[in-house]
C-alpha cells in the first residue's frame, strides 16, 4: 500500500482508496484496477497522487478472503461450486478465460449462499396450451411483432438520421429534442461515470460536440427501443432482471472496445444492450413455445440458444436480428445480434465477438439474469485469435461495475 503521484500511477495498480476531486466529486471507487482511461479522468480533473497498490496484491487479499468464507460456511461453499460448475460447464471449463469467469462468479455467489442457502436453480415452466402447435417460421415471427406493435416516432426519425450522412449536429439534435423524455435520458446517460466528462453536459448540442452526430444517436436508438419492450409479461422471465443483464452487456462491449481500439463503440453499446431482444418478442407474441424452450434448457442442460434451435430451427438472436432489420435497423448492427452466439458465423468480426463475450462476462457479474441457467457456449478460437489475456476479465468486470448503477438508473428508473 502507498501513495503514488499521478506519473507514477499505472495501469493494473488498484485503488486502495477512493480517487476524489478537489471539490470533492468521487472519481474513481476504491478497489477498481486502474486503467489508461482512468489516469487521463485523473489528469483533467486535476489529482496529483493516488493510494494504491499492485494488482497481484489485491488479487492475493480477494483470494484470502474467498479462502477464509468457504471455511466458515463449507456447506454454502459447496453448493456455490455445484452452481457454478453447473451454470458454466455449458460454456466450456476446459478453458482458461471461462475458468477465470467462472472464479468470478463464484465469488460474487459465496455470500449470497452463505446470507441465503438452498438457492436453487429455477423451476421448470408448467406445460400449458399451445406448446404442440406447429412453430412459426422466422418471418412469421417477425411479422407478428410488427403488426402488434409499431417502433415510436421518434424512433423512425433517429433511424432516418443515422441514414443520413450528410446529417447536422444541429439537426441530430433537433431529432432528439422532439423526444422531450428522450433528450432527458440521453442527457442523463452522457453525465454517467461510464463517459467519465470533468464536467456536467447540459445541452445535447454540448454532448454531440463532445461525443459526435453518431455517437448521440445510436445511444438514442438503444434507449428507444428498450421503451418499445416495456410491456412484456414477467410469467417466465424477471424484466428488472433481464435489463439488469442487457445494460450489463451493452456497459461491457463498449469496454471492450475500447480496450480493443474498435471504432463507433456506442453502436457496439447499443448491440450488447439489444443482443438479447429476440427473447422479448418470442415471449409477448409465443409464450407457449418459448416456456417449451426453457423447460428443454433445464431438463437436458443445453444453453437456450440450443434448446430455441431444436424446437423452432432458428433461435432468439435471429428473431431479433429479424425484428430490428425489419425495423430499418443498420445491418453493421443486425448483423452483430443475429450471430453474438456464433461469431464464427460471422467471420469472428471484432464487433461481433466483443457482444458475445461481453454476453459471458455479465453472466459472470450476476447482474440480473437472461433467462438462461445454462451459459452459452463460449467461442475459444475467438478469444485466442485475438490474443486476449484472462487478465483482463477481472478489470474489464469491475469497471462496470463502477457505472451499473447509475446507468441502470437512467435506463430503467
């Protein structure tokens, strides 16, 4: 433990006490693993020192602590591991950044155990009427939903906008405006620690100058259609829960492009947090075979993904990737939902990948829940063809753990 000025602040140093303005605002939280990002929010605001301490170190204390909870309370340890193994098996232990994932969620599960044992895995749906109906097709699903329910207003001018190239910031902001609840939360959001701005954005013609024309309206796209799904019945999936998860992913890709050096990270934010609204559709409009789906999932231990395959031949990623093309949605941004759970299939594109392992890295945050016990199976070669480190899981998690809070505020009040 020891204070260090600012040039001698590095990245994979970690917090040991909160970083402060000198007003006073908090900065940065005590415990997070300091990054690049991190030391320039440092330097605009002004901080000439920070108490800290080395990675390796505070990994030890984690560790030490895990030891010393899972000797206390055996019984609650063992059925911490037996979750875990059984949530993450599905995924592949055999490798080393699931393992990682893994350890992660464990760590976060112990004290929940330990406050509430006997935490089970969910219930099975009860059979009800028209589960044995012929499935629909893809296009029949999609024109379903698009006949029960139309996109808001606001929404088709944002799309119009992003088609546009030659569109102005001040038209971009004239678009947003009209939204009055809109503007509010893309205003609300841009003032997040996840932007990390020294200071307050109050116009959005500021935020655009800061962010650009694109940045602004793929954020007010994302917040756009999560309103479209705010009448989807709880009967087998907790909403709070699920845009718990959602927010959790889009927080996540956009880290990881970030670190990655990818380009337009808002439309990678947006694709995390719709990556999952395939599943919103099936159950507003197909409630019965979507229930088929999940009692599959549960009784034979495959990820849902596979389970939707086996009963309809498609599964919720192609529904929302269905919906939203059908909608206008730009395919740099279709294409990306449609196959997060099989990058492979989309040439292991760094946009699609970074969705799909940012999908992993919420599961293993346990915020919220996707509807799925069992994970989805995780891409290996993606991971190694990138040369990523397992490293980098537990620094990429508690960085979103740093804005979750207050974006889930935003997003979902």
């Amino acid at each position: 433990m020891s204070i260090v000025g600012l040039a001698e602040l590095e990245p994979g140093m970690v917090l040991n006490s909160a970083v402060r303005s000198s007003q006073g605002r908090l900065l940065i939280p005590a415990g997070t693993i300091v990054t690049d990002k991190h030391i320039r929010m440092c330097k605009i605001w002004g901080v000439v020192e920070a108490d800290v301490s080395g990675q390796a170190e505070a990994e030890h204390r984690e560790e030490m602590e895990l030891r010393r909870m899972a000797a206390e309370a055996p019984k609650a340890s063992k059925e911490a591991k037996r979750d875990t193994r059984e949530r993450f098996a599905t995924a592949g232990l055999e490798h080393k950044a699931v393992k990682r994932l893994a350890k992660e969620f464990y760590r976060r599960l112990l004290p929940l155990v330990i406050e509430s044992p006997g935490r089970s895995r969910p219930s099975l749906p009860p059979p009800g009427p028209g589960e044995d109906e012929s499935p629909p097709n893809l296009k029949e699903v999609a024109a379903r939903e698009l006949e029960l329910a139309s996109p808001p207003d606001s929404f088709n001018r944002i799309l119009r906008a992003i088609n546009d190239p030659d569109s102005s910031a001040a038209y971009v902001a004239e678009v947003v405006q009209r939204d009055v609840s809109l503007s509010a939360k893309v205003l609300r959001a841009v003032n997040t620690p996840h932007y990390g701005f020294p200071r307050r954005i109050d116009t959005l013609t500021r935020a655009i100058t800061l962010m650009g024309s694109r940045q602004i309206l793929n954020l007010a796209l994302g917040i756009s259609v999560v309103s479209h799904f705010r009448d989807v019945p709880e009967t087998l999936l907790n909403m709070h829960g699920f845009w718990q998860h959602s927010l959790a992913c889009g927080i996540i890709t956009r880290l990881l492009a970030v670190t990655c050096g990818v380009e337009d990270e808002e439309r990678l934010f947006v694709a995390g947090l719709l990556h999952d609204i395939g599943k919103l559709v099936m159950l507003r409009n197909f409630q019965p075979q979507m229930a088929r789906a999940m009692r599959l999932h549960l009784e034979e231990e495959i990820p849902l993904n596979k389970a939707e395959q086996r009963c309809w031949d498609f599964d919720h990623a192609d529904v929302g990737g269905a919906v939203l093309d059908a909608w206008g949605l730009p395919s740099s941004l279709t294409s990306v939902i449609v196959d997060h759970h099989q990058p492979a299939r989309d040439g292991m594109a760094l946009p699609c990948v970074l969705v799909h392992l940012a999908d992993l890295f919420a599961h293993a945050m346990q915020c919220g829940g996707s509807g799925a016990w069992h994970l989805p199976r995780f891409c290996a070669h993606c991971w190694d063809a990138y040369g990523l480190s397992s490293n980098l899981i537990p620094t990429i998690i508690s960085q979103a753990e740093t804005s979750f809070d207050e974006s889930m505020n935003i997003f979902f009040p």
